[in-house]
C-alpha cells in the first residue's frame, strides 16, 4: 500500500521528480568541478616552487587556459578526470617540493626523477591513500629519511636514490609497507644497520641500499626474500661474512656487495642461484679459494672478485659460463695456470687476470675462441713462453696489456691484424725484435686506433728506424721505450706524430742531437731522454710544447746554456737536467713559480745562487749538487715553505747557514755537504720537525751542535768534517769549553746525582750478572762482538778499495736492499760488505732501522756488525765475513754434501738465533725472510742468521703486525702474511718449519715439483704417516746403514716438528724458545741413540738387534730425564743378568707377583714372557709394550 502510495504521488507531481534528479545531477558536477579545480591548484603550486626552467617546459605547457587533464606529463582518470598520475621526470628542474601535491587525492604515481629538486620531502605527498609509487631519484633532496612514508600501506614502488638523505631505515619499515616490491635508496647518506626485519617484505623484488653509509654485519634474514631479483649492498661499511642463507635467493639475477669491509670466503651455496647474472663482490677483503661451484652459474655474465686476498687456483669450472661477458679476478693472489677452458668461453668480451701469481705458458693453448673479447689484461704475473697466437685472432680487441710477465721470443708482426687495439702495454718482458729496425712498429700501422703503446724494458736491441717510426698510427697519445737497448738517433720523423702527449726513450743508447722539429708535438705534457748519449745543446724548438709537465733529460752530454725560453713552459713542474754539460742558468728562468720539482746536480753551473729562488713559491725538490756554484746561499731560500729536499752539496758555497732554513717548515731531507761554510749551524733547525736526513759535512763550521728538535737522531757522519764543532761525545767531537762557574756548578752537580746514580747503576748490573750465572742457560755472545768503544766507521773510499772498487768478482750476493761484496781491509781482515741501494725507496729506512739495532743485538748465531759508512750518496754495513757461504750454497752444490748431524746442527744454531730475536729483548724483533740463502756459515760449519735486522722491531703488548714494505720470499712466507699482509713472530716460526723440511728433504719448497695446492708441506705432511724414506734426501738415509732405525726416527722427528712450526693457524704454532730445546733434545736423544747402537754391531742374532734396538726405541719414549735414566740403569743391569728372575729382580727389585698383579690388570696388553718361569731367553722379556715399562717404571723404582 505504502508503494502505490508513492506512486500515485509522484505521478501527481511530476515536475517534482525531475527537479530533485536535476538538482542531485548540480551537485555530482559542481563536486567534480571542485576537484578538478583543486587538482589544477595543486600543480599550479608546484610550477610556482620551480625556480629554473631551462626548457621552459611549464611554462609551454601547464597553462589554465587548458584543461588540468591535457597538461603533458599529467594524467588522469578518464571518468573522474581526477589526476592519477605526475610525471615530469628528466627536465633539470630547480626548486622545491610544494606540500599541496598532498591534495592530489586520487595520486597514484608521482615521478620528479632527475631534476636538481632540493630541500625537504613534504609529509603531505604521502597523505593520498591511492599513492602506490613514488621516485624522487636524482636530485638534491636533503633532511632525515622521512619515516612518515611508512604509514601508507598502498606504497609498492619507492626510489629515493641519488639524493642527500640521512637517518636510518627504521626497523618497522616491512610491518608498515607488507606490499613494498621496489626500494632504492641507493646513493645517499644513511648510516646505522640494515634492519633484519626487510625479511617480512615478502613481495620485494628490488633492494637497493648501496653507496651509503650502513654498518654491521650483513642480515642473513635477507636470504628470506625468495622473490628477490635485484640485491645491491656494495660501497658501506658492512661487515662480517656473506651470509650462506643467500643462497636460498632462487630468483635473485643480480648481486652486489662490493666495497665493503667483509670477512671471510665465499659461500659456495651462491652456486645455487642460477639465475644470476651478475655477481660482484669486488673490494671486500675476501679471503680463501674460488668455489667451484660458481660454475654452476649458468646464466651469469659478469663475475667481478678483482681486489680480494683470494689464493688458491682458478677454478676449471669457471669455463662452463658460456654467457660470461667479463670476468675479473685481477689483484688477487692466485695461483697456478689458468685452465684453457676459460679461453673457450666465446661470449667473453673482458678478461682481467692481472696482478696475481698466476704462471705457465699461455702458448700452449691453441684451439682458443674468444671472437668476442674487447679486453684482456695480464700484466703482473709469471705467464712464461712467447706470446700466444690465439691473441691475434680476437679481431674486436682494443686493450691488450701483458705487462710485467716473463714472455720471452719475438714480438709478432701479427700484432696488425688487431685493426681495433688502441693500448697495447708489453712492458717488462724479455722479448725482442725479428729484425734490427723493430720491424713489428711497421705492423702497426694498420692499429689506426693505437693511443698507448709501451715497449719498456725490453731487450729489442734495436735501431729506431724511420719506417718503423713513420708507420706508427696517427692517433698515438703515449709512447713509452726506455730501457730497451735502442741506438741511434732521435727521429724527426716522431714529431709527425702530432698527437703525442708523453715519449719515454730513456735509458738507451740513442745519441746524436735533440731534433729542433720536436716543438711540433704542441700537445706533449711529457719528454722522457734520460741516460742516453745525446749532445749538443737543449733546442728552443722544445718551448714551442707549452703542455709540457714533465721534462727528463738527465744522463746526457748535453752542454751550453738552458734556454732562455723556458720561462715560457708555464706547465712545467718536474724538470731533470742532471749529469750533464750545461754551463749557466738564464735569471727569468726563476720565474717559473709553479715548478715542483728540479735538479740541476752533476753539471758546470757556476756563479752566485740567484735570489730569485725564493720565487718559487711551491716548490717541493731542488737539487743543485755537484756544481761550481759559489758565493752564499740566499736567505730568500727559507721562504719556500713546501720545499721538502734541498741538496746543495759539492759546490764552493760560503758563508753562514742561513738563519731562516729554520722556517723550512717541510724540510726533509737538507744537504750542504763539502762546501766552505762557516759559522755556527743555526738553532733555529731545530724548528724542523720533519727533518730525517742531514749532512753538512766537510765545511768549517764551529761552535756547539745543536740538541734539541731532530738533531738527536743525527750521527756522526752527518757533522764529520768540521774541525771545530764541538757537542755530545757520541758525534765524535769534543765537549764544548765552558766558564769555571759552569764548571763548578757540573761537579757539584756529579757529585749529588751523577754518583749515586752510579753506585745504584753498579748495584744492579753486578745483581744482573750474578743472576745470569746462577740462570747458567747461554753461553755469552759478546766474545767477538767489537767495543762500541772502539767502533769506528769507514769512509767511501776505504771500502772502495778493499772491494777493488766493488768489483764484480768480490760480489757476495744480492738482495732487495743491495748488495753484498767481500773485502780485505788495510789491515788484513777480511770482511763483507753491504752496500745499500738508494734507488730502493725502502733502502734509507732499512738502512736506519739497521744502524739503530746493531750495537744491541749480539748472539753466537747472529752476523755481527762490525761498522758502517754513510753518507748522502752511500750507505753500507761492514759485517763479519762467512768463508763458507750460505746454507742454501751447500744444498745444492755437488760438491758439498751435509750430513744428517751437521744439518741438525746447522737447524740448532738458527732456532737458538731465532729465539733470541723473538725473546732476547722486551719486544720481539722479527726477521721476515727466513731462507736457507740468509743463513751463513763460519770455519766450523756454525751458522750465523744474517738479514735480522732489516725486519721491524715491535712494540707493545700485540706482537704482530701489519706489514707491507719488507717482503718475505714466496714459499717461505706464513699464509697469513700471503692474505693479509701481517707479519708476526709466529710467521718466522712458519719459515722456520718450511726451511727444516727443505733441509731435510732437498727440495725448494719452490721447487718445479710443487703447483697448485701440493706444496712443499703438504708433500711431507701426506707422506709422513706412510713413509719418511719416500721425501727425506737420498743423501741422508740408507737402509744398508747400520744407524737406518735411529736416523730414520730422527727424521721423522724433525718433520713432526716442522709439522708444528706450520701449523695453518698462527695462535696454534710454538714458539721459537719451544723450537730450541725440541732441537737440543733431540741431539741428545740422537746421540744417546748411536752410542747405544754400537751394543747391535755386535749382537749374535737379528733378534738380539731388534731387542736392543726395543731397548733404545723404550729411551726414547721416557717422559722424563729421570724416567730415561732409569730406563738406561735397567739395560746395564740386563746385560749382566744371567736369568729372567734375576733380570725381573735387579730391574724392578719387587716379585714375581708384582708382574703377574700388573699382567692381569693389562690383560694381556704386552707378553711379558715368552716363555715359562726360568727361561733364559733374555730378549722375551722385552717383548713388553713401551707404555707398559712406563708404568713399571712408576711403580717399581
């Protein structure tokens, strides 16, 4: 009823209905009106934040006149005509975010990627609830990470990267955005730790945190996001170990954790991702082998590990990559040859195995197809052989660098038909040209792309010709051909190569004049002519290359003038005009304010030092020694605050020091030696805080040395010279005069302090020696150790000729600091001397490190010290002289054959020196190289450890230490050394032990037998359990020899010790003080062993030998001294028993019921007797196990 009521309402009024549609229909418009309008201000509000247009792009196209919806880069809902989308990405907009982009209410995506934005991210953006994705990425957005973003439960897809963010990730970001599938935050400046919590982000695809600031360790929860595409974690500071659970990421394609400070290997459970495609893991301090089961990955295209501690070998599984684009395993430590499959991997365009310990020769492998390779880099390795052919056949290569290796043979005319190759670097190699005229430059004239291309040392033997040279491409930036014995002259036919920037020809023989056409090469930054033959004078034609940055032109026979145009070179830093003719400096020279460096030394330069040196305002290093250089020296020099060298040594300087050198603030290295300087040495030096080296010898200065500042680490040869100098004793001057009350004054002054202090000195130097003879442990090691007293040094020329000029037949040896002559002294003694080489940047600190140990460090087995000679220009130690040569010598000379007992003693002498080193003093010395070729022998066959004391003297409680100048020899060197570089007390023990197997063995622990993973120790250790006979030398054991058994356990003594000294973890070696009484006791247990032997030659039955040679295996398992004396009392005791009862009686001196108590609680364990009660077969009763006499022992006696 109620509904036909209505009906007929309504049907009575219709104009009533229509009115109330119309008007609802109004309202439905003016709403949507409202918001469009709204809509339109918004974006109106966001053109007025922008501040720079550069394409005017808003101003072209957001304007009212249009509708909201036609505006390019919006869009909008095609019902609502609402705006659902902002997108004006890439335009270089300036200006800030407007917080009225909030009233886009149906916003779903908003992208203003790639502007220059800054300023804050308005917390309004995110208060639309239909925002799904948001990208901010590359512009200039500052503040905290906004944490109100993580109430919009919509949000999937967020990229904030490339901005200036700070903050943290905070811990509930998951909870708050469960469908978050995209987070990029890459590239900002967010620090703390990556929340565990990303693992309840189960739908995340993307998870880009890299190039921040994040700490800690890397979350293992992350492994939980099995829909995980993309992980980018590289370039923080993470920490720990890559996570194994990470191989559970079965859809993840590519993988970054590169640049963090990681622990540990690689999980082989990445083998499992075989969706992978890119895996880099480089810089990160990763440690151990490859896994072979990254071969697994068979999609991937680039696995980059380059800057790692990764040892062991390349994996062969690594050639089954049939998609691997780029493999870089470069600045490793791997070794072994690298497999051939690798070669066959067609796809590959990129190929760095630089800077490893890789070897072989690559020839060898003929059936290579890398058609696809672009680059290939395998410099700094040990690939041996000529230069593989498959090379030639990579036509798209652009970058070949096999540097630094040991290829050997012709280089290839072939090089031409690699049309693309722009840097070719064959440096440091032993190749040579086909022909006289370097044929092979020819070849690559149809490189028309080559830029780079270095020859250096190199013996091409060869003659620079001009078709060679005029082949050359046009395009050549770089030519680098020092060192390669090349003779001839100086083309001009080089300056045709117009794009040249740098030319290296130095160290050849090339002679003749400087070409004046050299100007034509206008873009050249870098001229390298040193030690050649060339004359003449230096052309002005080089001024016409004002690009030039660095000229060498040292070692020459040039002579005249410098010219004056090279006030011109305004980009000149390092010039080198030393070892020359060259007669005067031109005054507007000293104009060049921005020069670095120059040397001048070793030419005829004379006159006064101009003053207008002090206008060179940063100059680092000048060297103008060896001139004729007179007048005094300009006080303007003081000026140069940035000067670090200044050597103005071997002139006819005079005068006074200059006061203001005191304000040489950077001054390292100062030389003013053999000049005519007078005065006192100015106080003011001791300002020089940074001042290392000092020699102002062979001048007339007087007065007092100065103390203070640095002037308490100079020595004598820094003054020697100066007649009237007086200061400390220690310089070898005399005491400077005072007056009588400064007289009175110091008696008084000795007679209240000095003297007590004396008398407490006597007291306890007396209370130290009686202590050392009641300790009664080492005999003394000073008997032939010279008197500081007495210690005098040499000069150059008193070893120059006790060497005869440093002969070559008085050569001793070489090592990294120099070398080793032997010489006969005025008065008859024969010593060695070494001679440091000052080229090695190592050399003057291992020189010091040298001088400064060995007035304390004396021991028997230690090469003594017996003076020095120093000066700027030499240093040299004069050390006792070793006639018998080095241990390595005798090893393997067949002439010379070492015993198994002089062996034994050769390895006592060196741990008894070893544990010197390691206990002798507060802190520990480490020697670094342990090497049969450091260990050197007297007359008697005594060896003495030489090289002690270049190693670094520790300090501290920590007895290790990071180590990266002293190197160690491959082979010898402790595994933690190889992976992190750190040398410890523990690593010398580890040489010790490879060296107690080679000397034992025969064998190099470098030996060709030994490659890949079977070493020298693992040799030994494999075979130790089975059969010492099969790795101990031949020359050592026979089984015809009467002493076999006892030599033989002898042996195996020593490797079981050696097994010790290698133990992998350095925590778990012993010591060096451990090494020297295992040695010590197993001589005596050895002797005591042979002596008793004899008792066998003369036995009556091959059972009585073995029951005698029972009775010494029984001393040997003694656990103690008394234990082993008793053992030797039974024995004496036996052989004069005529029965088993008596022998059981005057042994044990207790009953027959004794033996039978302790058989049945042994059951059986060892037949005490063969036989039944009165058997006098004396040898049954030794049948008894040794631990069964041990126990005996402890019970009867």
């Amino acid at each position: 009823m109620e509904s036909v009521h209505s009906l007929s309402i309504m049907s009575r009024f219709p104009l009533l209905h229509y009115l109330i549609l119309i008007s609802l229909f109004i309202a439905a418009e003016t709403a949507n009106t409202r918001t469009i309008t709204t809509d339109q201000d918004a974006l109106l509000a966001l053109k007025a934040h922008i501040t720079h247009d550069p394409t005017n792009f808003l101003a072209k196209n957001w304007n009212t006149s249009a509708p909201v919806c036609n505006w390019t880069g919006v869009t909008c809902d095609v019902h609502s005509h609402k705006v659902t989308a902002l997108n004006i990405s890439g335009l270089n907009l300036t200006g800030t975010i407007p917080s009225q982009l909030g009233n886009l209410s149906s916003l779903q995506s908003l992208d203003l990627s790639f502007n220059r934005l800054s300023g804050s991210i308005p917390s309004a953006i995110f208060t639309t609830y239909t925002l799904k994705d948001v990208s901010f990425r590359e512009n200039q957005l500052t503040g905290v990470f906004p944490s109100f973003i993580f109430n919009k439960s919509s949000l999937q897809h967020l990229d904030f990267s490339r901005n200036t963010l700070s903050g943290e990730i905070p811990a509930n970001i998951c909870s708050s955005l469960p469908f978050l599938d995209y987070l990029y935050l890459s590239k900002n400046m967010l620090h703390g730790g990556i929340p565990s919590t990303l693992s309840n982000c189960t739908y995340l695809r993307i998870l880009s945190l890299a190039y921040n600031d994040f700490s800690g360790a890397v979350p293992k929860d992350i492994g939980n996001l099995t829909k995980l595409m993309g992980l980018y974690l590289g370039r923080n500071r993470l920490q720990g170990e890559i996570p194994r659970e990470f191989g559970n990421l079965a859809e993840l394609e590519q993988m970054s954790l590169a640049e963090n400070n990681l622990q540990g290997g690689i999980p082989q459970e990445l083998g499992n991702l075989t969706k992978l495609e890119i895996l880099e893991l480089f810089e990160s301090n990763l440690t151990g082998e490859i896994p072979h089961e990254l071969g697994n990955l068979s999609g991937l295209g680039t696995l980059a590990l380059y800057y790692n501690f990764l040892t062991g070998e390349i994996p062969s599984e690594i050639g089954n990559l049939r998609n691997l684009e780029e493999l870089d395993l470069s600045h490793n430590k791997l070794v072994g040859t690298v497999p051939a499959a690798i070669f066959n991997v067609s796809t590959l365009k990129r190929l760095g195995l630089q800077n490893n310990f890789l070897s072989g020769c690559l020839s060898s492998i003929s059936d290579a197809r890398l058609l696809n390779l672009e680059g290939l880099y395998l410099w700094g390795n040990n690939f041996s052989g000529t230069i593989p052919r498959f090379i030639f056949n990579a036509s798209k290569l652009f970058q070949l660098s096999l540097a630094m290796n040991s290829f050997f043979g012709f280089i290839p005319n072939t090089f031409g038909n690699l049309r693309n190759l722009k840097w070719l670097t064959l440096y440091d190699n032993y190749l040579t040209s086909s022909t006289p005229e370097l044929s092979f430059l020819s070849s690559l004239s149809n490189c028309k792309s080559l830029t780079h291309l270095s020859l250096s040392n190199n013996p091409l033997d060869s003659v620079l010709s001009r078709t060679s040279v005029s082949n050359l491409s046009h395009s050549l930036k770089e030519l680098y051909m020092s060192n390669c014995n090349v003779s001839g002259g100086i083309l001009e036919e080089i300056t045709n190569l117009t794009n040249l920037t740098a030319i290296n020809l130095g160290d050849n023989k090339l002679n003749g004049s400087i070409p004046i056409t050299l100007g034509k090469l206008q873009k050249l930054q870098y001229l390298g002519l040193e030690n050649n033959k060339l004359e003449g004078s230096i052309p002005d034609g080089i001024c016409c290359s004002v690009e030039l940055y660095k000229l060498e032109l040292g070692g020459n026979k040039l002579s005249g003038s410098i010219p004056v145009c090279f006030s011109n070179l305004a980009s000149l830093r390092i010039l080198s005009l030393d070892s020359n003719k060259l007669t005067s400096i031109p005054l507007n020279f000293w104009n060049l304010k921005d020069i670095l460096y120059l040397n001048f030394s070793s030419n005829f330069l004379t006159g006064p030092l101009p003053l207008e040196i002090g206008n060179l305002k940063v100059l680092v290093g000048i060297d103008l020694s060896m001139n004729n250089f007179s007048g005094v020296i300009p006080t303007e020099i003081g000026g140069l605050k940035n000067l670090e060298y200044l050597f103005l040594g071997y002139n006819r300087l005079q005068g006074p020091i200059p006061d203001s050198f005191g304000d040489l603030i950077s001054l390292k290295f100062l030389n003013l030696s053999n000049n005519n300087l007078s005065g006192a040495i100015p106080a003011s030096l001791e300002k020089l805080s940074y001042l290392e080296n000092l020699n102002l010898s062979f001048n007339k200065l007087e007065g007092e040395i100065p103390r203070g500042g640095p002037f308490g680490n100079f020595s004598v040869e820094s003054f020697e010279g100066n007649e009237l100098l007086c200061g400390s004793p220690n310089l070898q001057v005399p005491p400077c005069k005072t007056s009588n009350h400064h007289t009175l004054w110091k008696n008084s002054l000795l007679l209240r302090i000095v003297l007590p202090l004396s008398a407490i000195f006597m007291i306890v130097v007396i209370l130290l020696i009686l202590r050392y003879r009641q300790k009664g442990k080492r005999p003394s090691n000073d008997a032939n150790m010279p008197s500081i007293a007495t210690w005098r040094t040499f000069s150059h020329l008193e070893l120059c000729r006790a060497t005869d000029g440093f002969s070559e037949n008085n050569l001793i040896g070489r090592g990294g600091f120099g070398s080793v002559y032997k010489a006969r002294l005025g008065d008859g003694m024969e010593v060695a001397v070494k001679v440091f080489n000052l080229q090695c940047g190592r050399a003057l600190k291992g020189f010091d490190v040298e001088c400064e140990m060995m007035k304390s460090i004396r021991h028997q087995n230690l090469i003594k010290v017996i003076s020095t000679c120093s000066n700027e220009e030499f240093k040299a130690l004069v050390l006792e002289y070793m006639p018998h040569g080095s241990l390595e010598k005798y090893m393997y000379s067949r002439n010379y054959i070492l015993d198994i007992f002089q062996r034994l003693n050769i390895m006592i002498d060196v741990a008894s020196a070893l544990e010197y080193l390691h206990f002798g003093y507060s802190a520990p010395i480490i020697h670094c190289d342990l090497k049969p070729s450091n260990v050197l022998l007297d007359d008697n066959m005594v060896a003495h450890l030489s090289d002690f004391s270049i190693a670094k003297l520790l300090t501290g409680e920590d007895q290790s230490m990071t180590q990266t100048q002293t190197l160690a020899t491959i082979g010898y060197m402790a595994p933690e050394y190889g992976r992190e570089g750190r040398v410890s007390t523990n690593g010398d023990v580890y040489s010790f032990g490879i060296m107690l197997m080679e000397t034992f063995t025969g064998k190099k622990p470098t030996d060709e037998f030994f490659n890949g993973e079977m070493t020298l120790k693992h040799w030994v250790n494999d075979w130790l359990p089975i059969s010492t006979m099969e790795v101990v030398d031949a020359n050592l054991l026979s089984q015809e020899d009467i002493h076999f058994v006892a030599k033989e356990q002898c042996v195996s003594c020593v490797f079981n010790l050696a097994m010790e000294c290698t133990v992998e973890s350095p925590e778990q070696r012993i010591n060096a003080r451990e090494i020297d009484l295992a040695y010590i006791e197993q001589k005596q247990k050895q002797k005591q062993k042979l002596e008793k032997g004899k008792v066998v030659v003369g036995a009556r039955t091959t059972k009585e030998k073995g029951n005698i040679w029972l009775w010494l295996e029984l001393v040997v398992g003694a656990g103690s001294t008394k234990e082993r004396g008793n053992i030797w009392l039974w024995l004496e005791l036996v052989a004069r028993a005529r029965s088993t009862k008596e022998m059981k009686r005057k042994i044990f001196g207790c009953g027959w019921s004794s033996w039978v108590k302790l058989d049945r609680r042994r059951k059986g364990k060892g037949k005490y007797l063969g036989g039944a009660p009165g058997t006098k077969k004396m040898g049954n009763i030794w049948q008894v196990k040794t631990a069964t006499f041990l126990a005996l022992t402890k019970r009867c006696v």
